[in-house]
C-alpha cells in the first residue's frame, strides 16, 4: 500500500512539472507570434494554455496584448485586469491598461488614472505617453497631447 502511494505521488509530481514545462513553452510560442505580429495564431495558443491553467498571468497579460492589437479592446481590458487580479505588476502591464482605455473611448479616465504616471521602463513609458496624447487629442486638449508627444 505504501509503494502504491509513493508511485502515485512521483507520478503526480512528475506530471506537474510537465504542465510546467508545457505553460512556459506555450508562452514563449505566444511571445514568437507576437513579435511576427501573428496576432490571431498568440491568442489561439494563450487561449489553450488558459484552458489548462487559468492562474497564468503572464499568459492573460499577453493574450490581452494581442487582443487590443486586434482591436478588441474591451477583450483586452478583461485579460489585462485578469492579469493584473492574479498579481502581474509591471509598467508594460500599466502601459497597456492606459492605451485599452484610450482605444474603447475611455480618455478622461485615462488620462485620471494615468496622467502623472511615470514608468521606470523606457519603452513602457513612451507607449504610456503615446496612449495619454491620443487620449489628450480625443479630449480636445493639445497643448498637452503635443507635450506628451515630445516626452515620449
């Protein structure tokens, strides 16, 4: 009986560490379709790897940036706060909340909730200050849309 439940807990442990494996290969599969801007073969494989786990954050993190790069905004806002719920926190995560705002028409609240923002990361804050200047734009306030523009 004890060999019997020693066998089960060696299978258990060795089938978790493949999940593992299958979790972080998924992830960098989405991550090669997504620098070929193969947006639609990123959300297939991210969307089968959540069906196996759907606590991956980095998985919804990416799944949301390919979705708002398909304009799917409102599709992306649900994965990135998924994302940001289960613990991710980082400025590309912060950049993109801001420009999904931006791209369903949310501006002022953009602007509120980003406005005196400033990221640590270079590209994260130019692709934050390029959400808060079409945010600005939309909300008829250039001066601030031009200097945005120029910080970025």
């Amino acid at each position: 009986m004890t060999t019997w439940r020693a066998m089960t807990a060696i299978v258990v442990l060795v089938a978790s560490g493949c999940s593992v494996d299958a979790d972080h290969d998924a992830i960098a599969t989405a991550k090669r379709h997504l620098s070929d801007r193969k947006y639609q073969e990123a959300v297939i494989v991210l969307k089968s790897a959540l069906q196996k786990n759907d606590q991956l954050a980095e998985a919804r993190y990416l799944l949301g940036t390919a979705l708002l790069e398909q304009r799917d905004g409102a599709g992306a806002m649900f994965e990135l706060q998924r994302a940001q719920a289960l613990g991710l926190d980082s400025d590309q995560l912060t950049a993109k909340l801001a420009r999904t705002l931006v791209a369903t028409g949310k501006s002022k609240e953009a602007v509120e909730k980003y406005g005196t923002t400033s990221l640590k990361d270079p590209k994260a804050q130019a692709e934050l200050l390029t959400a808060l200047a079409g945010a600005y734009i939309k909300l008829g306030r250039l001066e601030q849309a031009e200097s945005a523009v120029n910080a970025a």
